[in-house]
C-alpha cells in the first residue's frame, strides 16, 4: 500500500471514514486537522510522504490534480485543496459553524485566510528549493503579512482572531504561526496580537492534537 494508514480499527468501519491525505508538517493539511476536530468529525489519516515523493504517484493524483496535499475522500466525493475541502465541511457538516453570522466578520475571516494562504504561503516544495538559502526573503513575506494581519484583526479580535469564537481566521492563522516560530524563527514579539492568539490556539485541543508533531506520520526526529 502506498499511503500509510493511522487507524486500527475494524477494516468495515475504516472503509466508511473519511480520509484526510495529509503531511504532518503542512501547514493547509494543519488547517483541515482543525476543522475536523471542531466539528467531531472522525477520519483516517493517510500520510503522504512529501519527502518521498509520493504526491506525485498516479494514485494520489486522481484525489488531487495538484499533487498537493491536503485531500479529502468522504464517500464517493473526493475535494482536493484545503479552502475547498473547508468550504465542503462546513457545508456538509454545520456543526461549529466555521463562519460567524455578521456580514463583516465574514468578510474579515475570508480576508486573513487569504492573507495567509495567497500573501505569505509558498509551501510548494519546487518554490521552497528554488528559494533554498533565501530564509531572510522568506521571514520578510511573512512579516509582511504578519503585519498586515496585526492591522486587520486589531478592532475584532477576542480571545480568538474574530471575537471570542474560533472561526475560519483562526484555522489559517494557527498553521501559518506554528510554522514562523518554528521554521522561519520569526520574533513574534513584533506581532503581539498574533502572539496573544497564539497562546489561546495552545490552550485548544483542536489546534494541540492537530499539530504537526502530534501526527502518526512525524519522524522520530523532528526537525523543522
Ligand atoms: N492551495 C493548496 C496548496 C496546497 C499545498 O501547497 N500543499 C503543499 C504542502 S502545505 C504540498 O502538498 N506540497 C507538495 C509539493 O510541493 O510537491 C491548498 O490550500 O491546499
């Protein structure tokens, strides 16, 4: 079998779950962990060894034309990339809404995951090699977007991103944090209010038991 499987249970019961193809350490895998998590959703998680390669083996490229991860099979549908897998969930399964009721609010979480998932994220690994050596390039994007994030939630945030509720802000935040502090190193002491959430995200077990290092698939040394 290609993709390792982390559930042990009844080879009946497994068929039926959903399976989430994943990588420990990605960051849009991180996010859909999060919204399975929060809505009580159980699934299989099928690693796909990015280092190996195995994103780019035929049988994954039929669940994601991409040969990125995240991916999603839930029966018959299957939905490859993480805002679309979220927008499914969220869709399919209400439960612990990812969006808020107020218009702006909305708008404000569409914002921030899409400052993060278009401004700052090149987590393809043919970008990251191209710009192997160039930390300091990267830290910049990344503080750019920081900022701009520091600016846009500053009037809404609560405990969470957009008040005292997690919603989608807070999925794409979590991630992209865990991954400055941990491998790009950034000072989070300039970005006090992302800093503050993300000591709210670690007092959550949402964002604990779906972090990178807390996944079947992360090797006995972590190094990120
Ligand atoms: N837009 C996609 C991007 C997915 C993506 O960049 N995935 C990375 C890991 S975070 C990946 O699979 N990289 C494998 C590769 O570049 O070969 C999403 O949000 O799911």
């Amino acid at each position: 079998m290609l993709f390792s499987e982390a559930t042990g249970s009844g080879e009946e019961a497994v068929n039926n779950k959903m399976k989430l193809y994943s990588y420990w350490i990605s960051s849009c895998s991180y996010r859909v962990r999060i919204a399975l998590h929060l809505k009580g959703l159980n699934y299989e998680y099928k690693a796909v060894d990015l280092s190996k390669g195995e994103q780019y083996e035929p049988e994954f490229l039929k669940l994601s034309p991409t040969g990125y991860v995240p991916a999603l099979v839930d029966g018959d549908i299957v939905v490859a990339d993480s805002f679309a897998i979220l927008m499914y969930l969220e869709e399919k399964y209400p439960q612990h809404p990812l969006l808020p009721h107020d218009i702006q609010k909305r708008a404000i979480n569409y914002q921030a995951a899409n400052i993060v998932a278009s401004s700052i994220q090149p987590n393809q690994l043919f970008i990251l090699r191209h710009i192997e050596g160039k930390l300091p390039l990267l830290k910049d994007v990344i503080e750019k977007g920081f900022t701009a994030l520091e600016k846009l939630l500053k009037g809404c945030a609560g405990r969470y991103a957009t008040g005292d509720e997690i919603f989608l802000a807070d999925l794409f935040l979590a991630p992209q944090i865990h991954a400055a502090i941990t491998r790009f190193k950034i000072d989070m002491t300039k970005f006090p209010l992302l800093a503050r959430l993300n000591e709210a995200y670690k007092e959550n077990p949402a964002f604990q038991d779906t972090l990178p290092e807390n996944q079947p698939d992360v090797p006995s040394q972590v190094q990120y």
